[in-house]
C-alpha cells in the first residue's frame, strides 16, 4: 500500500501565520514569525497519499476546550473543521478534484479561540500532473444517448443527487481508517476518460470492482445512508455520509440491504454487487466525493482518522 506522508507543525503567537511548503516528496518550513510565549497553537497534522488531481488530505488538531471554531480554506473552498465520534480530534478532509489542474496553492488552516483571537497556519501546496488512461467501451445504447423518456428521469435523480452531496454534517461519524467495501479484482480506472459506443462522456469518478452477483458489499466507514434507491446510470445505489461532506458512493447493486437514514457501522453489509445500470458486467462502483470533489476511493485508506 505504500506509506502515508505525515507532518505536524507548531507555532505559537496571538495572530499566527507559519508559512509551510508542501509537497509528494518532503515538508518543509519556511517562515515562522511573532511568537508569543505561553499562546501555544495547536498541533496540526496533515496526511496524505500523494499531491495529484484525485486525492485526498486529512488535516486534523488535538480537541481542546479553548477551541470554538476551525475550518481550512483552498480551492476556492472552506472545509470546516468538525469533531469527532469516535476520537479526541478536530478534522477535514480535503479533495483534489480529478480535474484540478497542476500547481502551487494556498492552503490556511484558521483556528477560532473563546476568547476571540485566531490562529493561522498556512502552507503552499504544490499539486502535480497526473495522466489518467482513455478507454473504449460497449454499452447498450440507451446508456450513451437515453431515450426521451427517460431524460426527465436522469435530470431528476441529478438534482436529487446534487442535494444529497450538498449536505453538511459537522460531525465526523467515520470510526478509525477506511476499509475496502469488497474483497474482488480492481481495475484501478479511476479518472479514465471514457468512451462508451464510439461518443466521449465524462471521466470515470470511481473505482470499478470485479465480483460475482449477489456478493455481500459493506460500507467502507460508519455513517448514515442517504441514499438507497435505483438510478438510470447507477442502477440501485447506496450513499453513505459520513460527515463533513464526505461520502462513499456504491453502485449496481442487485440487491440494496440497508434503507434511508439508517445509521450503519464499517462493515456492515450494505447490498450485494450486480449488473445493474450502465455495465459491462458483475461488479461494484465505489466513488467518494468530498466537498464536491470528485477523488480516488483508495486515496481514503492512506489516512488515518
């Protein structure tokens, strides 16, 4: 699997700004000004697998009762800091989108006291180009251009979807490290561009897994099921939210095992794998989204929760 890329970096001053370079391969500081003794800012951890379009950081504090608010803000995005469930940190999980184009950002960690002031960390990061294969594929052809009956079904389950990612929880519910929904043959296809009968459509947003139909599925972390229901491109499908707008996303199910709302934990079995929706055959299509952000399933398992 590979190693997780960890750093912590402390400072310490009323107003707090540490300037910090990030990058794949190494941390390094750069600036670090107006310390202010006994005003210590919290230790800030950050992980990762690597810095390309596609994955994720974890940026996570210690939790501590003079701490009222935190949150990151970079892409254009703020990512609140939320506490969580099952352990004493302060966390965010950042996605670099899979079209996110390659260069140096601005990463600032903003931590709120009580008593008003804030500290500030900032990094620069520095995201690198990746290139993600293309791909032919054979589909029936109501997958690639729908008829017009089903169109309106297709704009309606892509507004249902654009609300269910639009929810925000400020809890983290995850418990520990993800695990792998399903023990099957990957195809590693994160990120292809596609083209299904000849006609190029949208990138692939997921992880493809190969296994027999009517094979148990489980959710890769505990959370809360916001969507078990069939969709035109999906097929039947489960959306766990597990806070913070991260959610794990499960398609062509031949059988759902879990309803909306339901509270499942990691592991428990969601439905069961099938060859439902747009499909070449038997298998689960597991993607994330973070933030809107579409990232690599196996990008989660690197972090630490």
């Amino acid at each position: 699997m590979g190693f997780s890329k960890v750093f912590n970096s402390v400072c310490k001053k009323n107003i707090c700004v540490c300037f910090l370079f990030l990058t794949g391969a190494f941390f390094s500081t750069l600036v670090q000004a107006a310390l202010i003794p006994n005003d210590p800012v919290p230790e800030v951890h950050f992980v990762f697998r690597a810095l390309e379009p596609g994955e994720v950081i974890e940026v996570s504090i210690e939790d501590d009762p003079d701490i009222s608010s935190a949150y990151v803000r970079v892409f254009g995005k703020k990512y609140p800091l939320g506490r969580a469930v099952y352990s004493e940190k302060i966390l965010a999980v950042i996605g670099l989108d899979l079209d996110l184009k390659p260069g140096t950002y601005l990463l600032d960690v903003y931590v709120i006291r009580h008593e008003g002031h804030a500290d500030l960390i900032r990094k620069r990061i520095m995201v690198r180009p990746k290139q993600f294969p293309v791909k032919k594929l054979w589909v029936n052809e109501k997958y690639v251009t729908p008829p017009a009956e089903a169109r309106e079904r297709i704009q309606r389950e892509s507004i249902v979807l654009s609300a269910v990612f639009d929810i925000f929880s400020h809890q983290w519910t995850g418990n520990g490290r993800f695990v792998l929904p399903l023990e099957g043959k990957p195809a590693h296809n994160f990120g292809e561009r596609r083209i299904f009968n000849n006609k190029p459509r949208s990138p692939h947003s997921g992880e493809d897994i190969s296994a027999p139909s009517g094979t148990e599925v489980r959710a890769s972390n505990s959370g809360r099921v916001v969507l078990a229901s069939n969709l035109y491109f999906a097929g039947n499908t489960v959306i766990i939210d597990h806070g913070l707008r991260v959610f794990t996303f499960y398609c062509h199910f031949s059988n759902i095992r879990v309803k909306r709302g339901q509270n499942v934990e990691k592991g428990d079995v969601i439905g069961e794998v099938g060859t439902t929706g747009r499909v070449t055959g038997p298998h689960l299509h597991w993607s994330v989204r973070v933030n809107g952000s579409r990232v690599d399933p196996y990008s989660l398992l690197y972090l630490l929760f």
